[in-house]
C-alpha cells in the first residue's frame, strides 16, 4: 500500500486522524504553530507538529493550518479569528501533551458542544432518510420518483426484458 511508506505512516491512517482531541471553536480561521527544528524548548512544538497537526487538520477542514520552521526564537501558536482578533499561545519548554490539553482548554470545543454536534448529525429527522424508522417506508412515496413495481407495474421502456426481445 502506497500510504504506509515513509516516516510513521500510521499518522496517515482513518483511525489515528479520527482520534485527535483538539476541535477548534467555529471562529478560528487560522492556525498557526511557529517553533524551530533544532533546541531543547523546542522538543515539544516538534512533536506537537509531527503527531497532532494532522490530526488538528483532519478535523477543522475549514481551517487554514500553517507551520512556520525556524523564524522564532521561541515556540508559539498563533490563531487568528474571524472578526480580525489574534491569540498568541506561548509553548516554550512544554511537552506535546501539555501543549494539546492547553490549547483544548483554550481553542477546542468542550466535550458538552461535540456531543451535541454529534447528536445532530446522527439524526433521524432528515427528509432524504427513508426505511423502518423514518417517515417514508421507501423512496416510491416521494413525488417524482418511480413507483415500486411490487404496487404498479414500470413501463416497458424501464424493463429488460422488453428492450432485450426489441433486439
């Protein structure tokens, strides 16, 4: 499989990008994380960017995602929000999971507000679902679209076996 070569290619996979806990809130427009490739303080911004950026990028779709290598002194976020405002978050000499759980305090959803999300993508009130649970039984019963031939018998034209014996 061509996506499981390189340098961890486990970051590449649907369950792993699934997994990431950070959510931004709906008025971030950009992410932005600025650290160095090379320093000790810089440890945890590394790691933060190698193992929770795809994740992060993965699940804000709408959300512009930037890493800035080696142009500060010190590591830092940076998010930019839609109505112009920006927030610096300082990660100097923090671990990755440090860094994570701040920013989910900070920038993320509250577990409260993803559940919720959740419950309304999972329901069932939709007028395009149809089966034993919702309003309509089958598809036949919406105007416009071809009835069951169980009930009513298709036209010639839609069956098989007609257009094969006009061969």
């Amino acid at each position: 499989m061509p996506f499981m070569k390189g340098r961890e290619p486990l970051r590449r996979t649907l369950k792993y990008l699934n997994a990431g806990k950070l959510v931004l809130k709906e008025r971030v427009r950009i992410f932005s994380v600025s650290y160095n490739t090379y320093g000790n303080h810089h440890a945890g911004a590394r790691d933060f960017v190698f193992w929770n950026v795809p994740q992060i990028q993965f699940r804000n779709p709408d959300v512009q995602v930037v890493t800035l290598k080696n142009m500060t002194p010190s590591p830092f976020v940076r998010c930019f929000f839609e109505d112009g405002r920006d927030m610096m978050i300082d990660i100097d000499s923090k671990s990755q999971e440090e860094i994570i759980e701040h920013l989910v305090n900070v920038v993320g959803k509250t577990r409260e507000e993803l559940v919720a999300e959740a419950r309304l993508a999972e329901s069932k009130d939709n007028p395009a679902n149809f089966g034993y649970s919702c309003e309509r039984h089958c598809i036949c019963e919406i105007a416009g679209q071809v009835y069951c031939p169980g009930t009513e018998p298709l036209p010639k034209e839609m069956r098989g076996k007609f257009k094969f014996a006009q061969k």
